[in-house]
C-alpha cells in the first residue's frame, strides 16, 4: 500500500504542477489587469455616433451600439469627475442635445439631457478599480429616430 500511495502522491504534484505551470503560460500573454490601457471602439462604431459628438476632449470611447431609439457610448476617462462631467456636458450639447441637469455626489455623477420635447438621455461616470479612472456610459436618444414635436 506505501507504493501506491507514493504514486498517488506524485500523480497530484504532477497534476498541480502541469496546471500551475499551464496558467502562467496562459496568462504571460494576456494578464489580468483591470487597469491597463483601454482599447479603442473601431471607426465602424465611432461613426455610429452622433453628429458633432467627440469624446476627444474626455478619453477613450471603447464602445458605440445604436438600436432604433437609442446611441450608447461606452468610455473610460483620467480627467477628475468635476471636470469630466462638464466636458461630457459640451461635447453632447455640441452635437444638437439641450443640457437638463446635472447630479455629482463625488463618488458618481449623472448628466441629463433633452431634445425637442423629449428626454434625450443622460451620460454617468463613475469610478472604476484603478484609481483616479472613470467609466462613462452614455445613453442619447437618436434625433433622427425621434418623433417630430408637435404643438397644439
């Protein structure tokens, strides 16, 4: 019975020692880090944004959907909330949308805005793991998907 259990022993070291070994080597290449450079959206999605939106000035735009209503932007910025919240303010009144408000609790904060008669949508920041890093997701009503006003 010691033979076996010798050999039973070395076959779970070995065992441990073939996965251990397996992930270094996996993740050599690809580390997890949350904090690593962000990966631009491709041309393709950024031109799903709307006209006159740049995100330039704020950081890096990561990710752009469009549905039939909406436009969301996805970003990561190392601009102080402050400061980030006001630009993000500029860069979507430049592109035709009215401000409607503005919530900053230091932690988070939320922009609003209108077009026309409607609620156009609101961008929110808030901070990530790596410090001074802030995520942005930004959800604009499409202008050209919206109904037109209609006064009485």
């Amino acid at each position: 019975m010691g033979e076996r259990r010798r050999f039973a022993v070395a076959g779970i070291a070995a065992a441990a020692l073939v996965v251990g070994l397996s992930a270094k080597v996996l993740l050599e290449d690809d580390p997890i880090d949350p904090c690593r450079a962000p990966a631009a959206a491709p041309p393709a999605q950024i031109a799903l944004m709307p006209a006159g939106l740049s995100f330039d000035r704020i950081g890096t735009v990561t990710r752009v959907r469009k549905d039939e209503l909406h436009v969301m932007v996805r970003a990561l910025t190392k601009k102080p909330l402050n400061e980030v919240t006001v630009l993000i303010q500029d860069a979507v009144t430049a592109a035709g949308y009215r401000p409607a408000g503005m919530d900053n609790e230091g932690f988070e904060a939320e922009v609003f805005f209108t077009t026309g008669a409607y609620a156009a949508g609101l961008a929110r920041v808030r901070a990530t793991t790596c410090p001074g890093r802030w995520d942005i997701d930004l959800v604009l009503l499409d202008r050209k998907a919206a109904p037109p006003t209609t006064t009485p």
